[in-house]
C-alpha cells in the first residue's frame, strides 16, 4: 500500500474527496459548493481551529478536526479538543486513523497544549485507547434543536 501524505487541508481538498469521506460521519457531499468554500474560508481564518488530512493518490481518505481553547486555567494553558476522525469506509483497516491522529496530536503539543480531549462512543475506545487516551470522565448533551 502507498503511503498517506498527512497534512493541513487545503481549499481544493473539497473537491478531492474531503467531503465525500466526511460522509462517513453525516452526509455532506451534497453541500454547495460556495457554502463550503465559504466555510473552509472561515475555518482557515482560524489558527486555533486545524483540519488535517490524509490523502492517497491524490485522494482525501481521511480527517480530523483540532480545536485549540485558551484557559484562565493552568496558567492560560490550552486545551486541544478533536472532533470528527473519519477514515473513508474503503479505506478503514489500514491505519491512516492512527497517522492523522498522531499528526493531529503532534501539533496540538507543539501548539504548547497541555492536554488533548476527545468524545466517542463505547465501539471506538479501544481505538483511542491505543494511542494513548485514558477514560477520564463522561460526555453530556444538549442539543439546541
């Protein structure tokens, strides 16, 4: 297998598979053209809020999202939170979660955070598990809606 390049998405990744892979999650494909390039605009304005992906042959197959928060806490610390890790179900078993998510986890201390958060569901914690995350507390939700 060829090697995944693991980095920062870049606006003509939309049309390269990135959204496509985040269907995986909740389908997005069908999303508007100018509305996500739109919304990629605002995300990159934002050097606190990372997407990074994996691509193989000139296909996105992966993604992870990392949000980065100031806290009065700890001295100011910051907290890096991961949301939406997503592998193209043709692409799953072959690691690529893994090497986004040690890339991910990589810039999120040399960002300076003192720890890096995440929610799952009980079927992906070994997942987490094996790259280092321990179970820590519990998620609660209110949805707005």
């Amino acid at each position: 297998m060829t090697e995944p390049i693991i980095r920062i998405l870049k606006k003509d990744d939309l049309q390269k598979g990135f959204l496509s892979t985040l269907d995986s999650l909740r389908e997005t494909s069908t999303i508007d053209k100018k509305k996500a390039e739109d919304i990629f605009e605002r995300i990159n304005s934002n050097p606190n809020h990372i997407i990074v992906v994996a691509e193989l042959d000139e296909k996105i197959v992966g993604a992870t999202t990392l949000l980065i928060e100031q806290k009065f806490i700890h001295d100011g610390g910051l907290v890096g939170h991961i949301e939406d890790v997503v592998v193209d179900k043709k692409f799953q078993g072959q690691n690529i979660g893994a090497k986004i998510m040690n890339y991910l986890l990589n810039v999120a201390k040399e960002a300076g955070c003192y720890k890096t958060i995440l929610d799952c569901t009980d079927d992906v914690k070994p997942f987490y598990e094996k790259l280092g995350f321990k179970h820590v507390a519990n998620e609660l939700r209110f949805d707005h809606n």
